[in-house]
C-alpha cells in the first residue's frame, strides 16, 4: 500500500536533533530523504548518545533515532562545485530542510529565493532556536537554552529546587514534530496551488506552544506559573507515596474526583466544584498521603484502574519500555543490523498507526556518505 510521502523527495541538510527528527517523520512515510553532510564534520548527533564506541564511528544512538530510511551524501557547500551537485539535487527535488545559523545559506548562494528560482515548486524550510527574523534571530541555541529562554525551567520543580530543565530534550522533538506538520501542510497547500512555500521553524515559538494553557493564562490575568513538583492544583491529580513505589493520580474532572473518593470509601471528601477542592486542597492532601500509603504503588493502579479512576505507578525508562502495551502499538522497530554497527538496535518509529500505508522502517541508518555514489550517478 502506498504511504503518504512516496514519490517525495527531501534534502535533508541538518544536524543534531530537530531538523533530521522532522525529516525522520516524512521518511518513515516514504519520502526519499537524502541526508547532506560536511565530510569532515558531519551531523554531530553521529558522535553523541550511550554507547561511546558508536559515537567514535559516527553512528551515535543519538544518530541512530532519526536517521532510517535515509540516504546519506556528503558535501563541503563552500565549495562551488559541490553547491552545484546541491543545485542540481534541488531541481529533482520537493522539500529542502536546512538548520544552520539564519542567514549563512543565503551568504553561500543557496537561500530561498536562490533555489526557488531553480525550482519554484520547492518547500524549503529554515529550523533555529529563535527564527529568521526578530532581534534575536541572529542567535544560537540547544534545546536546554531554549528551554531556560522560554521559561519552561522556571516553572519546572518544586518549590525548593527549580529551575529545573526536563529530562528529555522536549522541546528538540516538538520542533522536529511541528515542522513535519508545517511540511506536510506546505505539500498538501503546494497540491492546490502549484506553488512552493518557505518554512520558518524557531524552537522558541514551539516552547510556547508546548506552554499554550500556561500562557492564555498569563496573559488573561498575569499569573506566572509555578513549580508544583508532583504535585497539582487538585490534590486528587498529584502523585503520592505508597507502601511500595509513587503513584500518579488522575482524577482531574469532578466526575473523576468524585469516583475516586466513592471507592476509597470516603463520600464525606466528595466535592461539588473545583472551587470547593481549591479550598479544600490541604485537607485532601493529608487524606490522600495516608491512604495512599496502605497499598503498593502496583495495587493502587491496578484497583484504581479497574474502577475507571486513571492513575500508574511511577516507571522507570526500563520498565516503560518493557511494557506490553508498547509492543502491541509497534512504536519501537528494531534493527537486526546495520552498516557500521555491530548488533542490533531499536529506534522509536512514530506515534500513531494507520490502517494501511503508514509509517514504516525499510532501512538502516546510513554510515557517512554511504550513497554518494549512487545519488551522484542519478544526477550525471
């Protein structure tokens, strides 16, 4: 069955995280993604994640995650004859993705108006930590600077520790996400105008965006938001010691909060509004930390979930991942071997199914410049 994105062609000129994980998306779906890098420095993700004998090969786990199903080329864009392969490539192709610092393809011939000129169907897409415009747009930045920029630091922790940054690189992926959809948008736009588009992806406009509620409600009635740890405005939402392991509670609504009071045996500490659990939250708390305690962390998921009150017991990234549930929805595809590496792999797939022609690994990650020679053949 055809997948969406067959028949695609994207120039994948990027490096480290969220532009080759947004061009990962559209080649999980069929798009002939051809990997552009430096020969002499290539995408430093090949040199980063856990397992430093990879990362001394350039075939990095960080790599790893977001490179199948691409072909890899190498090129020194400083040099006019390998900009002429690019112009070339440019002209076969639907999409070019490209994340260095605004303004240095421009200064190098290969800006948008550029390659649009040699192809005006092209989508081409600019990903930076703060756009192409604007007055910072001139600066540099990973995902944890972006996240001390954006304020996501500051309302993460607890009241005692914060800034605290989050454990993955959020903000990296949610970008990569985000501007697969803008790409899939533009193709889709191109399908009935006949016209490219340009693509400006910032990560700071994608750290508010992964804010969006926070933010309305500051700007409604300034309110900064706070630290809350693992804990909640409703006591009822928040996690919880037991006798074993944290559990997670979820009883958001008041409809859930109600079900989670009837089956603990407590109808005296059901409320009527969120108000009403507002002015009760401390009470709720104690209530909630001494009964939480006379059951493991298993037990209480187990019972609560059986009774429709959403909670889970902490994991771990081990357990997670060893969880049934994982395997059934196919988001992890494993690679039995691969060029360069000695072993198999798994590396995450997508987050959603269809029911026919959706997302699926055909091949491994590529070693540095593995396809030169097959791409430059298909130019000459």
């Amino acid at each position: 069955m055809m997948r969406p994105f067959e028949g695609i062609r994207v120039i994948d000129i990027t490096h480290v995280l969220a532009g080759p994980f947004a061009a990962y998306q559209l080649a999980v779906l069929g798009a002939d993604v051809i990997k552009v890098e430096h020969p002499d420095d290539p995408d430093q993700s090949r040199g980063s994640g856990t397992d430093k004998e990879l990362n001394h090969h350039n075939m990095g786990t960080a790599f790893l995650t977001q490179a199948s199903n691409k072909r890899s080329i190498t090129l020194d864009l400083k040099l006019p004859k390998d900009r002429d392969i690019l112009k070339k490539l440019v002209a076969t192709a639907d999409v070019l993705v490209e994340n260095y610092r605004p303004g240095a393809f421009e200064a190098l011939g290969l800006g948008y108006e550029a390659m649009a000129a040699i192809n005006p169907r092209l989508i081409y897409a600019s990903f930076s930590a703060f756009g192409q415009r604007g007055p910072r747009g001139k600066q540099t930045a990973y995902d944890h600077v972006i996240q001390a920029t954006s304020g996501i630091m500051a309302m993460t922790g607890t009241q005692d520790v914060n800034p605290v940054k989050l454990g993955a690189p959020a903000v990296d992926y949610a970008t990569g996400i985000t501007g697969a959809f803008a790409l899939a948008s533009a193709l889709f736009q191109r399908e009935r105008t006949g016209k490219g588009q340009r693509i400006d992806m910032a990560m700071l406009d994608v750290a508010m965006i992964l804010m969006s509620s926070h933010l309305t409600g500051y700007l409604r009635n300034g309110v900064q938001p706070k630290p809350h740890g693992n804990s909640h405005p409703h006591a009822t939402n928040s996690a919880f010691a037991t006798k074993s392991g944290m559990v997670m509670l979820g009883a958001s609504n008041l409809r859930q909060q109600r079900r989670l009071w009837t089956v603990l045996e407590r109808p005296d500490m059901i409320k009527r509004s969120n108000d009403e659990r507002d002015a009760d939250h401390a009470r709720e708390v104690a209530e909630l930390t001494e009964i939480m305690m006379t059951r493991s962390a298993d037990e209480w998921e187990e019972f609560l979930q059986a009774r429709h009150v959403p909670a889970a017991r902490v994991r771990t990234m081990a357990e997670a991942v060893a969880d049934p549930q994982l395997a059934s929805r196919g988001i992890i595809h494993r690679h039995e071997a691969a060029a360069g590496i000695d072993g198999g792999f798994g590396v995450p797939l997508a987050a959603f199914t269809f029911a026919h022609g959706g997302p699926r690994i055909d091949t491994p990650p590529p070693t540095l410049g593995q396809h030169n020679e097959e791409i430059f053949g298909e130019l000459s």
